[in-house]
C-alpha cells in the first residue's frame, strides 16, 4: 500500500514538473539553477528575467501579418 502511494507520488511529481517546464513556468528556476553553475555571472532578480524574456520573445521579427 505504502509502496503503491510513494509510486504514485512520484508520478504526480514528475507530470508536475513536466508540466511546469512545457508551459515555462520552472523558467527563472532553470536560470538561477545554470547561472549558478557559471562562476562570475551575476542572477537577475525574477522581475528583470521577466522583462529580458519578454525582451527576447518580442524584438525578432513577427511573420504573422
């Protein structure tokens, strides 16, 4: 029973972060997580990763109309 539940857990757990990392939601946690690793390189505050993404989203050129 116990074993079936821990299973299951982690199941839910790894859909979760799944999830998370398809809809960009675990973005700024995957950023600090590699600027971390990088020596020297100072970890933007979630607001200016925000704005840098959005940034970089928006300043490419759009073929939509």
């Amino acid at each position: 029973m116990h074993e079936a539940r821990r299973q299951f857990q982690s199941v839910l757990r790894n859909f979760w972060r799944g999830l998370r990392q398809w809809c960009g939601d675990s973005a700024y946690e995957t950023y600090v997580a590699c600027a971390r690793r990088r020596n020297g390189r100072e970890v933007l505050t979630p607001a200016e990763f925000y704005v840098e993404q959005l940034n970089r989203r928006y300043s490419r050129p759009n073929r939509c109309c």
